[in-house]
C-alpha cells in the first residue's frame, strides 16, 4: 500500500504505518550517522541540549558526497543502520520517532520502537543518485568537522521509503522473505 | 627498460578514481536488467527498476552510484621491464586518489587510525597492491570498496577434511549473515587457497573480475554458477525484502596452499560493483 506521509512524524501517524508499506515521505529530516549519534548521545548523557529539536524527529542514516556546484547535495543512499543500534534507544527515549537506512536492527532497537512508537523505514541502499532528485535543501546544522557525517537538516519531497519494521515490530525482512520463498513451494 | 614517470601514475589514478564511481561496469548493468526481467514480485521488480534508474542517472550526470564511494583499492601490475621514475610510487598513487575524490565530489570515507579513528579528509591512503608481471606496461586497476558490504565478508581456516561441502555451506552461511545489510542484490567473491592474507587477497580480486566470466577449471566454473543458483533460492531478494535475485554474480579465485589447510574467504559486495582498468 503506497501513502503519502508529511512530517513530522506524529505517534498517530506512525500507529498507522505498517511493515510492507510504501512511503512518500515529505518534510524536514535530519541527516546522522556513526559519529554524530556518538556526539549526540554522549551530549545527552552529559545532560546537555541536542543541536536539534529530536521531539518526533525523522534521522537518516545518511553520509552524502559533497555537493556539485549549482546542486543541494551529492549522492545520498542510506548506510547501515546497524551500527546506530547502540545509539537508537537512547535517541527515541528523548522523542525520535522516524529512523531511515537500511540493513537489519538489534531486537532491543525493535523493542525501543515499540515502546516509543517508533517506525524504521528502509531506502534504496545503493540508490544514492536516485535518492539525492527527492531531496530539494540541506542545511549544515552542528559537528561540521565530521564532513561527510557531520548533522544536516533535509528538506525531502516524495522521498520512497518502504517500511520495514512498524511500531508492533511487524518486520519486511521476515515477512517479504517468508512469503516469496511460501509461493515458490 | 621503459621509463615511466610516477606522474602518469597519478593522472590515471584520479581518472579512474572518478570513472569507476560515476560508471558501473557493462556486465553488472546487463546483470541487473537480466534479473530484473526475471523477478516476478511487485517489491523485487521495483527495487530493480530504481536501481537501474539510478545507475542511468549517474551515467547521464556524471554523479557517484553511491555515496559510499569507498576505499580506493588500486592494484598495479608492473612489468619487469619498467623503471618508475619521478618520485615514490605509493605517494604518486596516493595523490591521484586525493585528486580524484577532491575534484570528482567523491565522499572521504577513510579514518586516519582504526581505533581512535579521525577523518583523513582526502580518501587517502589507498590501499595498494603491486604484483611485478612479464613486459613493459602497468595496468592500473581501482576498485572503490564500499564498507556496508565489507563488513559482511568472512574467511574460515579450514581443516582439509571439510572437503567442497565445507566451502560450500560457509558461502551460503556468510550470504545468510549479511542477509539485508550489504545492499543485495549483492556479488560475491571468494578466495581458495594459498595463506591467509592471500585467501582473503583473491576473494578481493575475484570481484575485479567480470561477472560474465569464469574460472578458467571447468571444476571451480561449475562450482560458480551451482553458488549463485544456491545463493538465489535463498529467498533474500532485492535489499532483502523477498524475490529471487540475492546476487548477480559469484566468482572464485583459488591457489595452491598447504597440505594442513584450506583457507577461505567471502568478500562480498554490493549491486555497485565498481572498477575500472586502464594500461599505461
């Protein structure tokens, strides 16, 4: 099923998302990867603000390449979620909703998600040019000395996502796995 | 005795550096095409539908596949009858990857120390390897690694007694693993044989080498196109989301190794399979 969703990504909008879905995703997201979560949630263990409002916030596991002249930005496919697992908990536990990447998640990420309401939608993995036309701003907001990973705010228009685990921790990888291999029998 | 100056190397280099990650290969282009007329789900036929979108758009706008645009892994094959002059060849290499992921847009993904880590801001060092060959030409081979699917890989020091049905199920045990993480449809490469550096050596050069080819002995040929069948009733599918192309290509590369071993190693890659080749 193909929605239309615009951020920010509320708790009643993400009770309606659904493993298997198809998503067009519209608004403002965050771009973060393996050292702005460490930053990120080394901050947050010191007490202190993040650099952005995380209150129903939607991260992209993203490090794009620079931006050619004249362009918002480089090419900017998903990199592997599993290593923000670490972080993930920690980040929904203070109002991060949305995550977006790729690749499989720890059952206590899963956990988290359930608990918070938090949805994990997948990108295209490798997809990177394709990924970067939906993408219509970027904003440098914090850890600019990170470069390629350093916390950007996107503005995205129609960006395709697939959800692949809900808030009830229904899984894509489980389920689109189990019922191609049950009609091939 | 040929004289080549370093410089060239470094031109070449920062070519190729660009090339290879703007252009994907013709074989694993028409790999993916292939597979994609042959998926028969909605999800599986779409994923394949944007990953050939977007390898068009890079083609057209000269823009990375990928924003993972790798470690440069560059292998020289140098002729015998070559004198390098103009400086050290490791800092001529490494200064056309500087060159070629500055002024390509190409992301700087390597970290100056593994453990206390810190961007060195410039892609480099390339990671370098030279083999001394018969002649008077280098042939310049980059190959940008991307680590989603480097951090599947796996090698396993087996005891002979394993025999083909261990290498066997270690393929599909490590291709199970990464399941949805490496970006599948995925290319497989696996190295038999000789040390342990040398295993894991050969299962990175099975990559370099065309998806539509084969290993020369009939033996390891067959045991190649058996792999990918095996590989692609797994189920996984396009990023892992269930269909029948789990990966678009296996090679094998294999030596000669000690007669209390069996080395193997999986180095697998993504649907972005890069690299470019150019003789000076």
């Amino acid at each position: 099923m193909e929605k239309r969703i615009t951020l920010p990504l509320t708790e009643e909008i993400a009770k309606t998302l659904k493993a298997g879905d198809r998503v067009l995703l519209t608004g403002i997201i965050y771009t973060s990867r393996d050292a702005g979560h460490k930053r990120m949630c080394e901050a947050l263990a010191r007490g202190e603000e993040l650099p952005i409002d995380p209150m129903n916030a939607t991260i992209y596991y993203v490090g794009p390449t620079p931006a050619k002249p004249g362009t918002v930005i480089g090419s900017a496919g998903p990199t592997t979620s599993g290593r923000m697992d670490a972080y993930a908990p920690t980040m929904m536990s203070v109002g991060a909703r949305g995550m977006i990447g790729k690749g499989a998640r720890l059952p206590e990420v899963v956990e988290a998600m359930k608990k918070y309401t938090g949805v994990y939608f997948g990108a295209i993995g490798g997809a990177g040019a394709l990924l970067a036309k939906c993408i219509k701003s970027a904003k440098l907001i914090a850890y600019e000395d990170l470069g390629a990973e350093a916390l950007r705010e996107l503005y995205v228009e129609d960006m395709p996502l697939m959800v692949i685990i809900d808030s009830e921790g229904n899984n894509l990888y489980e389920l689109g796995r189990e019922e191609y291999l049950a009609a091939k029998k | 005795m040929r004289e080549i100056n370093v410089q060239t190397i470094t031109d070449v280099v920062e070519k190729l550096c660009i090339e290879a990650n703007c252009h994907l290969p013709g074989d694993v282009k028409c790999a993916i095409k292939n597979c994609r007329a042959c998926e028969d789900g909605k999800i599986a036929q779409g994923i394949l539908d944007d990953i050939i979108e977007n390898f068009e758009i890079a083609d057209n706008e000269n823009v990375p596949i990928c924003q993972d645009t790798g470690m440069a892994c560059v292998f020289l094959e140098i002729g015998q009858d070559v004198h390098l002059v103009g400086g050290n060849l490791a800092e001529a290499v490494d200064e056309g990857v500087r060159r070629g992921y500055t002024n390509g847009y190409l992301r700087k993904s390597v970290v100056a120390d593994p453990v206390r880590r810190g961007n060195t801001g410039d892609n480099t060092p390339a990671m370098l390897y030279t083999e001394i060959v018969p002649g008077d030409k280098i042939k310049v081979t980059i190959g940008p690694k991307g680590f989603g699917s480097e951090n599947m890989s796996q090698i396993r020091m087996f005891k002979p007694s394993a025999g083909l049905q261990g290498i066997k199920d270690f393929i599909i045990e490590a291709v199970e693993t990464a399941g949805p993480n490496p970006c599948p449809p995925i290319v497989v490469g696996v190295g038999i044989g000789g040390t342990f550096d040398k295993a894991a050596l050969l299962a990175k050069k099975a990559l370099m080498r065309p998806i539509d080819s084969e290993h020369p002995d009939p033996f390891y040929a067959d045991l190649e196109k058996e792999m990918l069948e095996k590989i692609n009733e797994l189920g996984i599918g396009p990023q892992g989301f269930g269909g029948k192309t789990t990966a678009i290509g296996l090679n094998i590369e294999t030596l000669p190794t000690h007669i209390a071993g069996m080395p193997c190693a999986i180095n697998i890659n993504c649907h972005v399979t890069r690299h470019k080749s150019e003789v000076i």
